[in-house]
C-alpha cells in the first residue's frame, strides 16, 4: 500500500509543479539568455512543452478517477498553471512581442 501512496503521491506533484516551472521557465530574463544559444533555446521550449503535456494528461487522470473535491480543485490549478505556461511561451492570444524565432517577421537565431 505504500508504493500506491507515492505512485498518487509523484503523480500529483507532476500535476501540481509541471505548471509553475513551466512559467518560471518563460519569464523574460530565461527567455532572453537561452535565446543566445539556439540548442539551449529549442531544449527549454520542448522541455515546457513536454512538463505541460505530462501535466495536463495526468490532470485529467485524476479528475476522471473520481478524486475528492479539494484534491480536484489543485489538480485543476494544476493544469490551469500549464496551460498558462504553453500560452505564455507560444504567445498565444496576443501579439508576438518577444519576436519568436520561426514567425513570419521576427529575427532568426
């Protein structure tokens, strides 16, 4: 029975942390400084987007599994924080102001 307590225990860190360190690693001065070296800023962004993914797929485990409602109530905070985390570092809903690499009209790396 322990193991199955830190198995619920892991899974519900990953949903609960994956969001914030996914916003943590969009604030401008990370941005910026993985933005001098392309391979460093190309592992950051997948590196979010894969903590998002894992998150968000986790989070929707647990509320389908029937979970209390305090503990519903974090895992949806949790996946809010996510998908915070991929509109903030895609840019999503607004316009581009940190001149991603790849879009039409921003400076390349």
């Amino acid at each position: 029975m322990e193991s199955l307590a830190l198995a619920v225990a892991i899974i519900l860190a990953i949903v609960m942390f994956s969001g914030p360190l996914g916003i943590l690693l969009t604030i401008n001065p990370i941005w910026n400084a993985t933005l001098k070296v392309p391979a460093l800023w190309y592992a950051r962004r997948i590196l979010i987007s894969l903590l998002a993914a894992v998150g968000i797929v986790f989070g929707f485990q647990v509320l389908f599994s029937g979970v209390p409602f305090m503990a519903s109530i974090m895992v949806m905070s949790g996946m809010a924080f996510n998908m915070l985390a991929i509109k903030l570092e895609y840019q999503i809903g607004k316009f581009n102001k940190r001149k991603t690499p790849g879009t039409p009209g921003a400076s390349e790396l």
